[in-house]
C-alpha cells in the first residue's frame, strides 16, 4: 500500500486561500481523499482540489502542520 498524493500547486494555493482570514480559528485538520479529489478541513472551513495518487484512510494533524504547508508547500 502507497500513501502518495500529487496535486497541482496552482490549485493546492487557490483552495489553501480559505484557510488564510487572520481571524480564521483553525483545529484539528482532516485530510481526507476520494475519487480523485482531496479535501481539507479545519475550522469550520473546507478546500477541496483535484489530486493524483493513491490515498488510503484518513489523516488528522495540528493546524500549525497546514500553516507551515501554506507557507512552502512541498
């Protein structure tokens, strides 16, 4: 089993942008990915891109984890 996913850059910054309002109370981030699309939520607030790969499960992670991803995306 891989756990791999590939999305576009272009695409992941546009959708990251709801998660940017400095007053935007973020928690606990789920990353979940299903028929092509990866979705990420976190305070109430949800991105959803288009992504390539193989993903399997769910993965939970601290809001400072998608802040730093927002900053240098890998």
């Amino acid at each position: 089993m891989h756990n791999r996913l590939q999305v576009r850059l272009a695409d992941f910054k546009h959708a990251a942008r709801v998660f940017k309002p400095a007053r935007r109370k973020l928690g606990s981030v789920l990353l979940c990915f299903e028929g092509g699309f990866l979705s990420i939520e976190s305070g109430g607030a949800a991105a959803v891109m288009r992504a390539y790969g193989e993903w399997h499960g769910r993965a939970a992670f601290s809001p400072q984890v998608l802040r730093a991803l927002m900053i240098a995306p890998p």
